[in-house]
C-alpha cells in the first residue's frame, strides 16, 4: 500500500466532507507527515515541518478570525506547514488572505462543524492516523468491496459499489469509446481504453483509474473519476476496479446467456408466427408464446423490417449490434421485441384500430430518425454496416405479422439500392421499383445466371441478351425489337438464333416468362453496376 499522504487526499475523508477551499489550491499534492492543533502563534513556532494545522476558531474570542488565518497562514508557511485547517464559522476572508494562500501554494481549508460534526481535538487525531498509516484512508471502503460484489447481481449494483468505494464516478465502456453503462463526467472514453492493463492517472481537473474486464478480449473497462484524488487514492481505485473487473466478467457471461436464451426464444415464437399465412385461427400455444414475450396479436399490424445496406458475408458477427439496436428503437417508440432473422431484423407496431395513412406514415418516418440516428452512432464500431429499413402495409388477421412483414422486407430490398439510412413504405413502392429489387435480389440473380449461364459464356453475351430481353418484350416481334435497338431486322434474328443455339432449344419450347424474368435480372445487375 501508500507510504504517503497528500493534502489531496485527506480532503476526500469524510471528516472534510463539505469543506471549503479558501485559497493555496496549487499545494493540493503535497505530502503530508504530521498533524497539530494550535490555539496560538507560539503554538505554530513548534508545529513540524510537512504539517496539517488545525485551529478552532471558537477558541479565539476577542481576535479578528481574518487576522487570525492571515497570521497564522504566514507563520505556517514559514515553518513549512502543508495544510491550514479552520474549524468553525469564519467571516468572510479577504482577498489578501486568499492571494497570500495562493502565493504561499498553502491550501487554507474551513470545516463548518454542523457538516461534520467534529470538534479540533478529534479532526487532528484523525488526521494523525491517517498520516501515520495512509492505508487506513480508503483500507475499509476496499475491504468492504468484495462481499459487497458478491450481492451485486447487475452491472448498475456493481458500479454502485465502486461508486461508494470510491466516493466518485463508475462506468463501464467498451472498446470503441461507447459507455455501457453509468457515468463518465470528464475522461473520454477512448482514454481509458488506451491501457492493456489497470492504471491511474492524474489530469488538469480530475482523476482517472480504468481497468480492462478480464476474459472479454480488450472489449470492455472499468472506469472511475474524481476531482480530487491524490496517490492513496489513485491506489486505492487501482485495488478496487481490480477486484471488481471479475464480478464484471460474471455479469458479462450471465448477460450473454439471458441475451442467447431470449434470441432463441424469439427466433422460435417468430418461425411460427410466420407459419400462420393460412391459419384460419392462432393456436393457443402460439398466442400464450407472444403473450409471455410481451407481444400483442390482436387488431393491426405493421410490419418493420432493417436490414445492411450490402450483403455481408458472416451475419452473425453483424447481430453483436441486437441490443444497441434494440435500444435504439425502443428510444424512438418501438415496443415489440427486435427478431433477428438471415437478413437483418425484424419488428413491429401493433394498434387497436386500423391505423389512418397519416399514423402510418408516422411510424415511417419515426423508424427513418431511428436508423439515421443508429446509423450515426455507430458507424465506427467494427460490426458496422449501413442500415436501411422497409414498413409493410397495416394489416390485421391471423395471417397479419407474416404478410406485413413480407412487405416489409420487399420495401427493405428495395431501400437497399438507395442511399444509407433509406426507409422505404409499401404504400409508396410503385410495381416498377419493387420488381427491380426482385430482379436485384441476390438469390434470384444466382437463379437467374444459371437459367442463362450458355448465353452468358458467348463472347458476345452482352449483345445475345439485350436483344433477347428487348424480343421478349416486344411480344417476340423482330421487326419491332430491331426499331426499338435500332438494328436491322435480319441482326435481330440472327441473335435470336444464335441465343437457341446457346440454350439448346427454341425459345417456342422454353418457359418464355422465366426467361424474360432472368433476362430482367442480369440486365438490371449490369446498369446496377455501371452507375455505381
């Protein structure tokens, strides 16, 4: 432990609890050796160097208590004291008593005995023992620590505890720079997450201690500040956020395993919700399910459904932003638990009464500031993907939640080729934009390659296939696709010809609406990427 003890800390004692500083603050890391209590200046002329002086002013009838801590600011500066302390009600100091303090770099303290009601006699033993042994100063509050932690089954008790341990702030803040939860007043957050291993440190207006949480691979730390926190302190913080780090991993894992139980039990309730497309009634079992999950089945629904702006390769790494998401909506009005699906995430708004175009306009445009604002602050975490969103129709029935969120997740592919942040409604898909994302969409492309891979492989592919979809459109006309191309009639029907020799049979033999339907794919794919 500490072998030393400044002024600093000794203010954070509880026996200085609502002191007022008068002047001297530039002397606050002093060391401290000794404590006396004086009633005179001969008094002062035996005080040891590195000391603590404290005078009650209550004994002082008759003398000028501003005379009194100007004389005896200077006589202590003189014997090279470290502290002045003034029990008792003061008048008001004056200014040349404060510049002398500060010039002195001797800090002069009052102690208002209704705040502590101590007398001198029994401040200046306190102070002697805790200059005698400084590890006394904090030796109860970290002592306390561990079987408070034990209790502690939530990250909010575990930081109240440190909070009381420590008399200043707690927080627990991840890799990134994002507080988890509690409060950080003064330190950025990345600061604290600067360090591989716990540490304290002293900056212009406060202290910092921060610890990393053992077995979450440099993800999350531990945080406390103070304004005043001198060495005893700062190894005080070191011990205690050492001790609680674990209790912090405990709470991680146990989070972890609520948080997949419930993911899983939603992913459940949610597969039979959408299995009930043609259910004339919702079984009971389902309705207990979403009842017990705090969901609501009965009148309207409207369907919500975010998903990347680009396909990413490992969705589950991406799912690590579930709870902040969650938050996010929740901030923004959305009730209903968020459901991870393969492409993203789903909810929705359920309403007694049919919603009027205008509330569900609402609720797009609430779930547009929602994404905007999640978009925002996340964008530097690394499982960070632009976000987009799509809303479904309301729509009511035992069937309901399954079709508005199929509309919501048309709506989404179709934000998809927008900009970040987009929010598409139903409402407002036209059937040309919603037939686009379809073409657009990378399972059907996949299909649709393969439909037309003999084509595809011709060295003049790109020609074979807009004529065909140009001739499919045409109603299979040469002459009017070779106008629409601009091409000579006998061109057009020598790529035709040449597309059956690819496909190996005549375009009168294939199924002529899913050849049209792949040609739109591929195309689309095309202009998609030379406008990009």
């Amino acid at each position: 432990m500490t072998t030393v003890i400044t002024v600093r800390d000794l203010l954070n004692d509880a026996a200085f609890h609502g002191h007022q500083l008068l002047g001297g603050g530039s002397g606050l890391d002093q060391v401290v050796r000794n404590a006396a209590l004086v009633h005179t200046g001969h008094d002062l002329s035996r005080v040891p160097p590195s000391s603590v002086a404290i005078m009650d002013v209550a004994d002082q009838k008759g003398v000028s208590s501003q005379h009194l801590v100007e004389s005896f600011t200077r006589r202590l500066h003189g014997r090279g004291g470290r502290l002045l302390v003034i029990v008792g009600r003061l008048e008001t100091v004056s200014r040349s008593t404060v510049r002398l303090a500060d010039r002195f770099s001797l800090p002069v303290v009052a102690v208002q005995p209704e705040l502590v009601p101590v007398s001198a006699h029994a401040l200046t033993a306190r102070v002697l023992g805790l200059v005698q042994n400084p590890e006394t100063l904090y030796a109860r509050a970290v002592a306390s620590v561990a079987p408070k932690l034990a209790k502690a089954g939530t990250i909010d008790r575990i930081l109240g505890v440190i909070t009381d341990a420590l008399k200043g702030t707690a927080a627990l803040v991840t890799a990134d720079g994002r507080v988890m939860a509690g409060t950080v007043r003064w330190t950025p957050p990345e600061e604290a997450t600067r360090h591989p291993s716990v540490v304290a440190e002293r900056y212009a207006d406060h202290v910092m201690a921060s610890c990393p949480v053992p077995w979450t691979d440099h993800q999350l730390w531990l945080l406390s500040e103070v304004t005043n926190g001198g060495p005893a302190w700062q190894e005080a913080a070191r011990a205690v956020l050492q001790v609680a780090a674990p209790a912090v991993s405990a709470w991680v894992a146990r989070d972890r395993l609520q948080a997949e139980r419930e993911r899983v039990r939603l992913t459940g309730l949610l597969s039979e919700l959408l299995q009930l497309e043609q259910a004339a009634q919702i079984p009971g079992h389902v309705a207990s399910r979403a009842s017990r999950a705090g969901i609501v089945l009965d009148g309207w629904h409207i369907g919500v459904h975010l998903t990347w702006m680009s396909p990413v390769d490992d969705t589950a790494a991406y799912m690590e932003l579930t709870p902040q998401l969650t938050s996010t909506l929740a901030e923004h009005g959305f009730g209903v638990p968020l459901f991870e699906r393969v492409d993203g995430w789903s909810s929705w708004v359920s309403c007694h009464e049919r919603p009027s175009y205008a509330e569900a306009s609402a609720i797009a445009e609430r779930v547009r500031t929602a994404v905007a604002w999640f978009n925002a602050t996340y964008e530097d975490h690394q499982a960070y993907v632009p976000l987009v969103g799509g809303v479904g129709q309301p729509t009511t029935g035992p069937a309901a939640i399954a079709s508005t969120l199929a509309q919501a997740q048309q709506a989404a592919r179709v934000a998809g080729s927008d900009q970040p942040g987009a929010v598409e409604s139903i409402s407002e898909l036209g059937p040309e934009r919603l037939l686009l994302a379809w073409f657009r969409d990378e399972s059907f492309q996949a299909h649709a390659r393969s439909l037309l891979a003999p084509v595809l492989a011709a060295p003049d592919s790109v020609a074979l296939l807009e004529t065909l979809e140009e001739f499919l459109t045409c109603g299979s006309s040469p002459t009017e696709t070779a106008r629409r191309l601009d091409l000579h009639r006998n061109t057009v029907t020598q790529r035709i010809a040449a597309v059956e020799r690819h496909l190996g049979a005549s375009l009168t033999d294939v199924d002529r609406l899913s050849l049209h339907l792949a040609c739109r794919s591929v195309t689309a794919g095309w202009r998609a990427g030379r406008s990009s």
